[in-house]
C-alpha cells in the first residue's frame, strides 16, 4: 500500500534529463504530423486560449517539472505567471532555461509550432522572450497539503491554474488524487479557469533511475472528481495512444485535456 511519503521518497531518484529526454525530444515528441500527441496537446492550448475567455492577473503551473511547453499559449494572457514543482532539481532545470544558461534544455521546436499555430508570423524568439519575462517565480508546491504553495499566495487569489501531468503521478490512490485537486482548485478565485493535461490509466512512468508509481485514472474519475471538487467542464477532450508510442517509459494508454472553471458560490 503506498502512501504520500512513499511517493514523495520515489521522487528523490526523479532524474530531469532523463525525463525531457523520454517525453519531450524529437522524435518521440513529433511535430512532423498534426495528429502526433504533441500537436494535438499544443493544439487543444492554443485554440481553447485564443477563444479570449481565459485571462486575468496571475496564473500558476502546478507540478511544472522541468517543461515550459504547457504554458506557450496561456501565458500571453496573463500579467504573471508562477511556475511550481515539488523538487528542486526540477525548479533548477526550469531557472537554467528561464536565465538562458548554457545546457538548459532547448524548447525552440515548440515555440516554433506554437506561434505556426498563432499564425501571426511572429518570430519564436520575440515569444521566447516574452515568456521568460512573464515567470516572475519558481517555488515549491505540495498538491497534498492544503496550501500547496503555503503562505506563497492567498488561496482563493489565483486568475487560472495550470497542470500538466501531475496530480495522478503523485498520488498514491483515488482518494489522495481527489483531496490534492480540491487543493489546487482552493487557489482559484472563484470562475477562475483551469487548464489541466493528464494521463489515462497509467500506473508508472520512468525518468532515469526513478520509477514513479501513478494513480490509473479514466474520463470518467476525472470528470466526477471535477465536479466534487465544485467545478463546471467547459471541455474535455481526450487522445488514444497508438502502439508504436508505447516504448516503456510508460504504460499510458491516452491523455485527457480539461478546461474548467471553479463554481461561483454566489
Ligand atoms: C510527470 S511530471 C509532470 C511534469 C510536467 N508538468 C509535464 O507536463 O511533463 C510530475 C511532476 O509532479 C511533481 N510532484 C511530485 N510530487 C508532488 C507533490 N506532492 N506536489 C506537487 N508536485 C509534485 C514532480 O516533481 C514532477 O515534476
Ligand atoms: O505528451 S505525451 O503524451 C506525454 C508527456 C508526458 C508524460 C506522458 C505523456 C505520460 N507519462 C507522464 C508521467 F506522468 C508524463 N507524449 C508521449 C508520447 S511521446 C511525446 C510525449
């Protein structure tokens, strides 16, 4: 039986190389094809953020890891942005790409695809630029605590959250799962809008040494547990994985993509 301490434990062999490594370089992570996962992903950001609704003050990634990817189209809309992870090695690799380091990883190909997306003819660089000027904080976060950021920001403060990956590979069981998503969603203002990426019944994933346990999830658990956690579906569209995309990294069988909105007491 794992618990929250079994998993936190887990995490302290997580290697961030190894991880953007498996998930994140092409050309696992395709963008020769539209119907590759990677495009589908961007393409579900981009087109629910351009609808215009999703704006406001502050927005926060939950679980960021190493990767930037998730934020390309949200950030524009935003005055700050906050990046989180559970791990310093990971908020390391996120302050090397932020400050332009030598070694950081390089996420030109989806800046690349993101502004083909926009069709604006902007150059990548120029949104490049624009993003790493956005991210004003890189700070720990514990989706299992109450306050996940603690005394970082008020709950109730946050414009729209972002999450991608995260509250299923860190939860050991459907309960824990469903007490860290009313966690993150205390941090929303009410109305505020959620953009959250996951895995469908996945139960481990490898990043270097580190094999993480993950909670299986379907449409079906997320959208219930959505709706206890008080919020409304705006959309919720999913990705079969093809057989060839299964090489061992993990067992993922498809990913979801949910915008939702927090419920307004009121
Ligand atoms: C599969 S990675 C997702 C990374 C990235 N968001 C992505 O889209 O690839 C899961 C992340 O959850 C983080 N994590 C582990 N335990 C956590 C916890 N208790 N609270 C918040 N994040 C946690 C890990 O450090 C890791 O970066
Ligand atoms: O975007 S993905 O669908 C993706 C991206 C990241 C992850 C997974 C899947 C599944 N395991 C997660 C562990 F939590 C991390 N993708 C998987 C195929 S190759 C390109 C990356």
């Amino acid at each position: 039986m794992s618990s929250i301490k079994a998993v936190a434990e887990s995490y302290q062999l997580f290697n961030p190389r190894a991880y953007l490594q498996n998930n994140y370089v092409p050309p696992r992570a395709d963008f020769s094809s539209e119907d590759s996962v990677m495009c589908w992903k961007l393409r579900r950001l981009h087109e629910t953020c351009a609808k215009g609704e999703i704006k406001g003050r502050t927005l926060v990634d939950i679980g960021s890891g190493p990767t930037i990817y998730q934020l390309l189209s949200a950030f524009e809309h935003f005055q700050e942005v906050i990046m989180t992870d559970y791990l310093e090695v990971n908020r390391q690799e996120l302050k090397m790409w932020l400050s332009n380091e030598p070694g950081a990883f390089d996420w030109s190909p989806y800046f690349k695809h993101v502004c083909k997306l926009e069709g604006k003819g902007e150059p990548w660089k120029d949104k490049q630029k624009r993003l790493r000027e956005h991210v004003s904080r890189v700070i720990p976060v514990d989706v299992h605590q109450p306050r996940p950021l603690g005394g970082e920001l008020l709950s109730g403060s946050v414009d729209c959250l972002v999450s991608s990956f995260c509250l299923e590979a860190c939860s050991p069981n459907l309960e824990a799962f469903q007490k860290a998503l009313e966690h993150v969603i205390g941090l929303l203002k009410p109305k505020g809008h959620f953009l959250w990426i996951g895995a469908l019944e996945e139960s481990y994933y490898l990043a270097g040494e580190a094999r993480l346990n993950v909670v299986p999830v379907t449409e079906d658990i997320v959208k219930k547990a959505l709706h206890t956690a008080k919020c409304v579906v705006r959309e919720f569209s999913t990705y079969s994985m093809t057989p060839s995309m299964k090489v061992g990294v993990d067992d993922v069988s498809g990913i979801f993509f949910v915008w939702a909105q927090k419920d307004d007491p009121k």
